[in-house]
C-alpha cells in the first residue's frame, strides 16, 4: 500500500501499470478479495487507456487470475465473483470466474461453469470490454463443448464473431479517423511549411537585396578608400623622394666638405712634415755647427771663462736644440712614423712623466688596417686634450685608454685636476673645448664630458674605426 500512495498521484506509466500488477498479485496471494478486485480494475482502466489496441487475451492481468485455477480455489473465486459484483468491478469479475471456469473444466464438471460463465457475459455486454468479453465468450464455447452443448457453444462463437467484427469496424472507424486527423494535420502543416516556404523565399529574396546593396556601397567604399589611399601614398611617395634627394644633397655637400676638410688638414700636416724637416735638417744642425765652434773657441780663450759668458751661452744653445727637437717632434712626432699610433703614445707618455705627471697608458685591441690619417688625428686629438690638461687641470695624474672594440675605438681620458664647468667654458668660448669638439665631429664620433669641481675631468670619445 506504501508503494501505491507514493506512485497513485502519478501519471499512466509503466512504473505505475507495474506497482498496480505487484498489489493485484500480492493480494490475490493473500486471498484479499476486496483489494483485488479495486487494483485490479484500476490496472485494467490504466493498461486498456495505454494500449487501446490490445488484442482479445493478451491482457497481462490475466495471468495471475489463470494462476489461481485450482479446485482449492473454488470457495474463494466463488467469494472474488460475488465481492467483485458488488463493486462493479467487472475485470475482477469476468477473470476470476474464467478461472472458476478453468478449475471446473479440469474437474470435468463444465455444467457447473456455464451459470457463472454466462452472468459473466450478461454484466459484461452493458459495458465497452470488449477484450474481457472475447475471453469470456472463448471460455464459453471451451466448457459448451466439453460438455457437448454445441447450441450453446455455436450461439458463443457466434456472438464473439459479431463482436470481433463490431471491434474491428470500430478500430477501422477509429484508424480512418486518426488517418483523417493525421491527414488534416499534415496537409495544415504542408500548407504551414508553404506559407514558412513563401516567407523565407521573400525574406531572403529582401536579405540578397539589402546584402547586394550593402555589398555594393562596401566596393564603393573600399574603391574610394583605395583611391584615396593611393593619392596620400604617392604624395606621400613624393615628399619621401625629395627629402631623400635633399637628403642626398646634403650627404653631398658635407662629404665635399670633408674632402676639402681631409684635403686641408692632409695640406696641414704635410706642410708641417717640411717645417719639421727644416726646422731639422737646417735649424737644428746650424746650431749644432754653431755650439760646436763655440767649444772650440771656449777651450781657446780661456780667458773669456773667467767671464761667465761661455756657459750662459752654451746653455741658451742647448735650451735652442731642445726646443727645435720639442717643435719638430710636435708637428711630426718621428715615432708615429716609424712605430706608429701605439709608439707616438708611448712617447708623449714618458714626456709626461718627465714633466713630473703619474701617467698610466692602456692601449688595446687597435686595428690593424687604421688608415694612417685617422692615425695622425686620433694623435692630434689626444695632443689637444692633453695640452687643455696641462694649461687648466692642475692636475698630477692622467689616465689614458685607447680600446678598440668590434667597429669602435674607445678613447677614454681622465684626470685628477680641479674640473671645470662645461656648458660655462663653452659659452665663454673655450677654443681649446671647441677644437676638441671639431676633431671628434669630423672623425663621425661622439664625445662626453665629465666634470667636476675638485674632483677632476672624464673625457669618453667612441670613433667608428673604418
């Protein structure tokens, strides 16, 4: 009973149809005739509204009634009939006194089924059963023969016939008109589909007009978008080749420049190439020739020794060569010939030291193919910053590195002087500064100044080494 209240609220399924055959069979086992016959004509009302078209004996329910065709039985299938008279449960009714009917078939006493057999078939003709009753007509004509009442067994046969074919004229009634339903149905759909058809032909005949149309105003736009782009960029294309032309024009002008430049400063240095010579060859041997008549005349007259003008004279002699070699090795040091950048280095470093400064040279990784121009201005450079050094700095000690590095020559120059402001000196015209400037310009290279008060001077210069 539990299992009914909690599936009776559901609909017609076969979960339900299945509890109801469960509770028909547990109380048919328990002789409850009452119950039985309640779920047992609910099961059939359920199971006949879920299969309509069920054939005559092919009702599930009927099993368990057939079950109990026993001769043990007979007082309470007596008992089942009567109970379920009384309840109008014609299901109940009509299976157990088949069974009844069954039980006195097999105790050869048919006579005894045909009154109860009959009551059964009159209850049942009032109601639409038409399924039940083709069993109780078949069960008829089984205990009318058995007993050799062919009457009775014809009369049977000849009724569930009559009713076979009322039933089957009515399910023929019943198909046509579900066909007739169907058939409505569909054709109302098909027309629906027509209608769905038309629709969907015109709105898409609209969509390929409003998508020809955008198409359309997309290529005009795009066409005007693309002549558009076409004029910027061929304006665009011209201005590019006249600032490459100025461009080029300009590159032309500052190379002349620095050919005039180059063949100046070339000019410069060959001219001081020959000063140096004179200044050596002539100069230099002159007043060699010139001291060396002065000894010979200062170990002859001894009596101008005692004068003191002898040796204030050889000393203004040797001051004069001193000086003629300092100038000729200035203008064209002979070690930067003969050795080289590294070499002319070396030896403006120990002039240095003999000027009484801490130098610390550091030479590096120089390339080996240097053109011997920009060897002479790497020099003329250091010579000018080393001359700043000397006339401003105060200073008493210099580094100097020169490090080549992958297409670079770094030139790095330090001191411990006073310092100096840079944008200051500039603006009051440094020539020294500005010379500086100029030479690291035309080498293509960058410079950077480091300065401080009492803290000395950086001077970082990057040359392009080709």
């Amino acid at each position: 009973l539990k299992m009914w209240e909690a599936t009776k609220d559901y609909e017609n399924s076969p979960t339900k149809r299945f509890v109801l055959y469960i509770l028909v069979d547990h109380f048919s086992q328990l002789d409850a005739p009452l119950e039985v016959a309640k779920f047992t004509e609910i099961l059939a009302e359920l199971y006949e509204d879920a299969h309509p078209n069920t054939p005559a004996g092919h009702m599930p329910i009927k099993n368990i009634f057939e079950n109990r065709a026993d001769p043990v039985n007979i007082p309470r299938l007596k008992e089942a009939i009567a109970i379920s008279d009384s309840l109008n449960s014609v299901n109940s009714m009509a299976y157990n006194t088949i069974a009844l009917a069954k039980t006195y078939d097999k105790m050869n006493r048919s006579d005894l089924a045909l009154p109860y057999l009959q009551r059964a078939i009159d209850s049942l003709k009032k109601t639409s059963k038409p399924q039940v009753l083709f069993d109780l007509y078949k069960s008829n004509i089984r205990s009318s023969l058995a007993i050799n009442d062919f009457k009775t067994a014809y009369n049977s046969k000849n009724a569930e016939s009559i009713l076979r074919d009322s039933v089957t004229s009515e399910r023929m009634q019943r198909n046509i008109a579900e066909l007739e339903v169907k058939f409505d149905t569909e054709k109302k759909e098909r027309k629906i589909l027509e209608q769905n058809l038309t629709i969907e032909q015109e709105t898409r005949q609209k969509n390929q007009i409003l998508m020809g149309t955008i198409g359309l105003g997309l290529i005009l736009f795009l066409t005007f978008i693309f002549f558009r782009k076409r004029l910027l960029d061929q304006r665009t294309i011209a201005e590019q080749r006249d600032a490459i032309q100025q461009q080029e024009i300009t590159e032309l002008q500052q190379k002349n420049k620095l050919l005039a430049l180059n063949s100046m400063i070339e000019g410069q240095e060959a001219e001081r190439l020959r000063i140096a010579k004179d200044l050596h060859d002539s100069l230099g041997g002159l007043l060699s020739t010139v001291k060396a008549h002065f000894s010979t005349i200062q170990r002859e007259i001894e009596q101008l020794e005692k004068l003191n003008i002898t040796e204030k004279t050889n000393n203004l002699i040797d001051e004069a060569c001193i000086e003629v070699r300092r100038i000729s090795h200035n203008m064209m040091p002979h070690a930067l010939s003969i050795s080289g950048l590294k070499g002319a280095l070396e030896d403006v470093a120990e002039n240095l030291k003999e000027q009484g400064y801490e130098v610390s040279l550091e030479i590096s990784n120089l390339p080996e193919d240097l053109e011997s121009t920009k060897e002479v201005m790497i020099y003329r450079l250091i010579q000018e910053i080393i001359s700043n050094i000397r006339k401003h700095a105060d200073a008493k000690t210099i580094l100097i590195q020169l490090l080549g590095y992958k297409d670079e020559i770094n030139l790095i120059v330090e001191d411990d002087g006073k310092g100096f402001d840079y944008d200051r000196a500039i603006d009051n015209g440094g020539l020294g500064l500005k010379s500086i400037n100029s030479r690291v310009e035309f080498l293509d290279g960058k410079i950077h100044w480091d300065s401080q008060f009492n803290q000395g001077t950086t001077i970082t210069i990057n040359l392009p080494s080709s």
